[in-house]
C-alpha cells in the first residue's frame, strides 16, 4: 500500500485536464490526492465538479475514497 501512495498520480489513466492543475496545486501522487477532502480539491483552478466525480471512480478502482 504504501508503495501505491507513493505513486505519481502521472502513472494512471486520469486525464491532463484533471492531472495539470492537481500538479499545479502541488498534488502529485495518489497519498497526496488522498489527504485532500473534495472541499479542498475543488477550490483548485479548473478542478470541478465533473472532475471530482472522475477522480472518485478512479480511486474506487483501487477500493479508496477521498477523505470525509
């Protein structure tokens, strides 16, 4: 798992415009993404709604969630 957190948010299939501004907003591995709660997130530039619904079917692909 912990080999997972580390991992570069780079490596999976999210799209660049959901991947340039979490990069921009220092978020660049999927631990970093999982301390942010969806409040947090969408207060990023060009992070919306319909992103934050893209990232919440990732992350369920690997049965995680971001924080409540």
């Amino acid at each position: 798992m912990e080999r997972l957190m580390k991992a570069h948010l780079i490596e999976f299939d999210l799209s660049l415009r959901i991947l340039c501004p979490l990069e921009r907003a220092g978020i660049n591995t999927l631990g970093k993404l999982l301390k942010n709660k969806r409040d947090n997130l969408l207060k990023i530039p060009n992070i919306g709604n319909t992103a934050i619904s893209t990232i919440e079917l990732f992350l369920a692909r690997y049965n995680l969630s971001l924080p409540q």
